[in-house]
C-alpha cells in the first residue's frame, strides 16, 4: 500500500477558507490561535503520523498483542513509537495548562486523531482512550483525586481505560454485577470481571487508570444504582511516584478481526482499590462525559479510515493498466481511471472524507463555544449542536467509514484481498467502529428517540435553520441540498407524530433516519466547501457529484421512513 500522506493542505483550507476558524475562537477568550501556528502543529502531526505511526501499522497488525504472565506485550515498534509521541508533548495538545496540556484548541486534537486512524488505527486508540478518561475525571473527580492523577495523564507517563462492560451487561448496564464496597480510608474495593476493555493491560505506560462501573452495598437496582470509580493499575506511591500494584489483572485478551495492535481484555478485580467519581449511584452520568468524548473520536476514525482508503485505492486506479475507455478505439490498455464505476467509487469515498473533515471540524468549534463561550445563550446554543451530532459522527461516519474501506477494496479488485496492498486491513479494521462506544442502532435511537424530541424539537429546528441561513438558495451547489432539507424536516415531523403513537415505530425508523440527516449535513458541508470563493475544482466537482449521486438516497431513505414499523414487526417471533 502507498505511504500515507497527512493531509494538511485540505485540513487548513477548512480551517482557514470554509470555518474561519482564528475567527471563531477570537471571542473564546485564552490566548490567539493564528493560522500560522494551526499549520505548524497539523504539519508536525502529519509528519509523525507518516513518519513513526504508519511504518509499523501492517507490523503491528501481523504481530498483535500477546498475553504473557499476566502482561500484554504490544507489537515491536509500539513501545518506542509511543515514546516519541510522549516526548513530543502530543499528549496534552488539547488539555488543560493547569494540568500541564497545551491548550490549544480541540479542532487540531481533532484533525490529529484523524491522521492517527489513517496512518495506524490501533495505535491511535490508546491516547484516545486516554483523552476520555482525562475528560471524565476533570469533570467529576475532587480536587485531590484531579491534582494526583491528572498531570501525568496529560503528559503521557500514565494512561486510561474505561471498564464498563459485563458479560451480561452489554447496552444494558442495569445487568452489570461488579461491586464496590467502602474501605475506612475513604476508599472503595472494588470486585468483578469486566469484557472488552480496549488498552485495559499494555506495556505502552507506567500505569494505566481504569474508570469502572460498580455498585454501592446500598444500590438501587438498575441503572439509578451505578457508581464510576478510578482503579488505577498502579497505586500512587510518594511524591508522585508509583507504588505496589493494585489488584487487577487481566485474565486473557480477544483474539479479533481486526484492531489486532490494540489489546482488548478480560479484566478481573479482586478487591482493586478505587476512588468515586462524582455523586453515589451517579456513575452513568459521569460515565457518558467520558462516552460522549469517545463517540466523536471514535466517528473520527471512520474518517481517518476513509482518508487512508482513499489514497491507497486512487494511487492503485492511477497505475493500474486494464481494459480501455467505453467507445475507445484501438491502443493499448488505459488506467482503470478511464472507468465510470472506479470513479464513482472513488468519487463517493473522498466526498464522504471531505465533507466528514469539515462537519467534524465544524463540531469541535462548536464544543469550544459551548465550553468557553462568554454568552450564556451562545453556550447553551453551541451544546445543543453538540449534543445533536455526536450520535450522527459516530454513527454515520463509522458506518461510511467502513463503507468507503469496502468501496476502495473493491478499486484493487484481487489485489485488494491480498495482505500485502493493505486494503483488507482498512476493511477489518473499520468494522469495529460500528460496534464499540455503543452500536450504531444504539446511536441512532439516541438521535431519533432523544435529541429529536428534547425541547419539543428545538434541537434539530436550530440546526436545519442553520443550514437554510449559511446557503445560497439559487446556488447550484445549493438547491439539492436544500431539497433534501425540505423532506428531512417533512420526515422528522411525520416521525414524531408517529413515534408519540407508537413507540415502535423510533426503532423502526432510527437507523434510516440517522442516514438521512446525516446525507443531509454532508451535502451543506460540500456546498459550503464549493461556495467559498476561490475554492479548488474539485471541491466544486465533489458538490456536483455528490447532489447527483449521492444525496439521492435521501428519497429512498424518506420513502422507508413512510412505511413505519408494520414490515418490521409483522413477523411472529417464532418465525424467526
């Protein structure tokens, strides 16, 4: 497979020309952001994510992780690749000085994931999982607890792991069994048996923080009886330093599809110590900060998935001879290029990265507003977006993300289910995005059974006004979109009519829905991308081709929406 190469240039043309991103951040407060700098620091990630992480992305795969008395080795190559990610200070890009992160914006944490996931998925897994927690302990943790595990968790020495998952408790985590029982030194021992715990054991870092839910001796049941608690691998010793391991192991590690550099454990407590977060019996409130944080990460990595098939399967259609243009005379074999079929499937996967990059970028400036934001309003308008989109990203963009692998698979015909080229690692890799941080049919009941009806529907009113307001209605690029908008807001109303009948028909319509709302907010994006003047060629030819083959699935989509819940549920269970 071709090297990758970091795609900087589009990423700051979204920053600079279609987001006026300085601009947007200008009235945050905290010190100026320019250009010059965003550029620098993309520039240097891109340059690592070419350099250190993508050399050993096939390495890795081939080699896994290995479950060796009760330590998880990680790929040769792993270990010292994370150190120069240390040493760079990469870690702390986004977080907090006080805690010793550099405080830049969150879009360039953002844009770096991305090329992360392009140049080595399971690599970029770790630091993200990290980020999740560091997010969940800054917002629910005490001063104590913050001032002890925070710093050396921004910069890298210590890492984190969320251990959510039961054997019987999937989804559900009302069903989840493990327990916590108080210690007379404020403290909690914690005991049970977590499954697929991604990074839960790894010899990446000195200690790895793993935030678990357990219940309470006195714990209602279900849900309202959930309590998240920091266990870290390591106790903390004196001064900072570590001292006698705490007791968790891992009991083995899956042995998967695809992730295969990126351990995900059976983890096992045996009395672990640990510390609450917030409130008692509030674990799953402070369990979706650290959620929410993952969904968008994890939809950045079905673009960062896209990004990378893109390249590897346009550098392939580019060199590889066959066959001759429809209607061509005589000569020899042309590129595959020559063929409305590759191009159409080359077309549809960097439409979909391209228009992902902007929306995602899009996002993380509105989670800058609604954190820092000096106008209450604005806050609380800037959250509302945020809240909206997470289960889209996560959602649309891993299923696309997978969808674009599978398409650029397809480009390399044989050569594209050999190991060597690369491609079949992108498609198993992809898969698993789908799945972890709460399925997609999970996200898109969060959509349509949630956000949709929150304030009476303000949420998804804002942000289809919002469009309307940013496009040109006589533009070309436009009028489709703005089509696609007048049957999205027809489907959303009939959908709420429908689902305050019968409940059915939310699941019944969810994943359709997300689909189409989702066509929706990429078609504004690539219209906006060939409004900005000056614009490249091909951001107008990606509008263009996306309007006409793309965003038509949106009538399909509308038309399903219409046939409601009886189709699915018709069926006796039996008969399944």
């Amino acid at each position: 497979m071709p090297a990758y190469a970091a795609p900087v240039d589009d990423m700051m043309f979204v920053l600079r020309d279609l987001l006026d991103a300085p601009g947007v951040l200008a009235p945050l407060g905290g010190e100026e952001v320019p250009l010059s700098l965003m550029a620098e620091v993309l520039g240097e990630a891109g340059r690592f994510c070419e350099k250190v992480a993508q050399p050993i992305n096939r390495s890795g795969d081939e080699e896994g992780c290995v479950l060796e008395n009760g330590v998880v080795r990680t790929p040769a190559g792993f270990r010292e690749a994370y150190a120069a990610f240390v040493d760079a200070g990469w870690p702390g890009l986004a977080h907090a000085p006080e805690h010793g992160g550099q405080g830049l914006p969150r879009v360039l944490q953002l844009l770096f994931d991305e090329m992360l996931s392009s140049a080595n998925f399971s690599f970029g897994l770790f630091p993200g999982l990290t980020r999740g927690a560091i997010e969940a302990i800054e917002r629910h943790a005490d001063d104590g607890l913050k001032h002890l595990y925070l710093p050396p968790m921004v910069e890298g020495r210590w890492m984190g792991a969320m251990a959510l998952t039961e054997a019987q408790a999937g989804t559900d985590l009302g069903l989840l069994r493990s327990k916590a029982e108080p210690l007379e030194d404020g403290g909690y021992a914690i005991t049970g048996s977590k499954i697929f715990i991604s990074a839960g054991e790894h010899d990446l870092a000195e200690n790895i923080i793993h935030l678990v839910l357990a219940r309470l001796p006195d714990a209602p049941p279900g849900v309202k009886g959930i309590s998240l608690f920091l266990v870290p691998k390591v106790l903390p010793g004196e001064g900072g330093g570590l001292g006698p391991r705490n007791a968790l192991s891992a009991g083995s590690i899956e042995h998967k599809m695809g992730l295969k550099a990126s351990p995900t454990c059976v983890m096992n407590y045996d009395g672990a110590k640990g510390w609450l977060l917030g409130a008692p019996h509030q674990g799953l409130r402070a369990m979706f900060t650290m959620m929410n944080a993952e969904r968008l990460f994890v939809g950045v990595q079905g673009l960062g998935i896209a990004e990378a098939a893109y390249q590897g399967a346009s550098a392939y259609a580019r060199d590889r001879l066959q066959g001759r243009a429809p209607g061509a005379g005589g000569g020899g074999p042309q590129s595959i290029l020559v063929h409305p079929d590759v191009r159409k499937m080359l077309l549809t996967v960097r439409a979909f990265a391209e228009s992902g990059r902007a929306l995602a970028a899009w996002t993380a400036l509105q989670m800058e507003q609604a954190a820092r934001h000096p106008d209450p309003a604005a806050r609380a308008r800037a959250e509302g977006m945020v809240a909206l989109l997470t289960p889209v990203i996560k959602a649309a963009f891993s299923d696309l993300g997978f969808e674009a692998a599978v398409q650029a698979q397809q480009v390399l015909g044989g050569h594209g289910y050999v190991r060597e080229w690369g491609m079949e690692q992108l498609v198993r890799d992809a898969r698993i995005a789908q799945i972890y941080e709460g399925t997609n049919g999970v996200q898109a009941m969060d959509l349509v059974g949630r956000k949709l009806a929150q304030e009476d529907g303000a949420l998804p009113r804002a942000f289809f006004a919002l469009i309307r307001d940013s496009l040109a209605p006589d533009s070309e690029f436009a009028i489709p979109v703005l089509r696609a908008l007048d049957r999205l807001e027809a489907a959303t109303a009939g959908l709420l009519d429908r689902a305050a009948a019968d409940p059915a028909e939310t699941g019944a319509a969810a994943t359709d829905y997300l689909r189409f709302f989702a066509l929706v907010a990429l078609g504004w994006m690539l219209a906006r991308m060939a409004a900005v003047p000056g614009a490249p060629e091909s951001k107008l030819v990606l509008s263009r081709f996306f309007n006409a083959r793309v965003l038509p699935q949106a009538v399909a989509l509308e038309l399903a929406l219409q046939a409601g819940a009886t189709p699915l549920m018709a069926m006796d269970e039996g008969a399944f």
